[in-house]
C-alpha cells in the first residue's frame, strides 16, 4: 500500500464538497503482526472546510490531524445536499513521507464522480 502525508481535492463540481480523511488505526501484536481496526473512524479539519465550485484545498496530515502515524487512510468527499464519494484508494499515513494524493470531485450533488488525479 502506498504512504501518503498529504490530500487535495479540486472541485469541479456543482456544489460544495469538504475533505473527510477516514482512517483505521494501525495495531500490532506481540509477534509485531500488523492489523488495522475494523472500522473506519472519520477526521474533519476544523475551521472554514467549504471547497466552493472550482475551488481546492489541501490536507497536511502531519500539521492538520490528530490521526496516528501508520494508520489506514482514504479521501472521503462529503457533499452538501448529496451524496458522499469515498475514494477506492487506500494508503498508509507516513510523517515522515513527502508523498501527496490529489483527487478532483465533479458532476452534480446526486451525480458526482471522484477520480485520483496523480500521486506522488
């Protein structure tokens, strides 16, 4: 799986769409075997979240969360008055990586389509 420090959403939409970073925590057992939680718990940056229409914004996990380093992370989009896109990517939070995901959301607020535009 990928590492990931960083998330940015373009919204070419028609509508107003906020950034939701879903993670799993990462836990290890005594034989250091790793596993993530079985539910995905939700961080929503504080403050102004609105991405208006043809707007952007971006998430530095490190400086922005409290989500703890080496948990299983994806984009979810919320949408004011529609439907809520989750990405199909997933990743692994890393402090210590450079790497950032950049997704644009567009369509309507009952017809949205969210795609990864790059990575790295």
């Amino acid at each position: 799986m990928n590492k990931v420090r960083y998330f940015k959403l373009q919204n070419d939409g028609a509508f107003v769409a906020q950034i939701v970073i879903e993670y799993k925590e990462r836990r290890t057992d005594g034989q250091g075997n790793v596993s993530y939680a079985g539910e995905w718990k939700s961080w929503y940056s504080t403050g102004y979240r609105d991405i208006l229409q043809y707007g952007e914004r971006s998430v530095d996990l490190v400086k922005d969360s409290n989500i703890p380093d080496g948990s299983q992370v994806r984009l979810h989009v919320y949408v004011a008055a529609g439907y809520s896109n989750p990405s199909i990517q997933q990743y692994i939070y890393d402090t210590t990586t450079a790497e950032q995901a950049v997704y644009e959301i567009s369509g309507t607020t009952l017809n949205n389509y969210l795609t990864l535009v790059s990575y790295g």
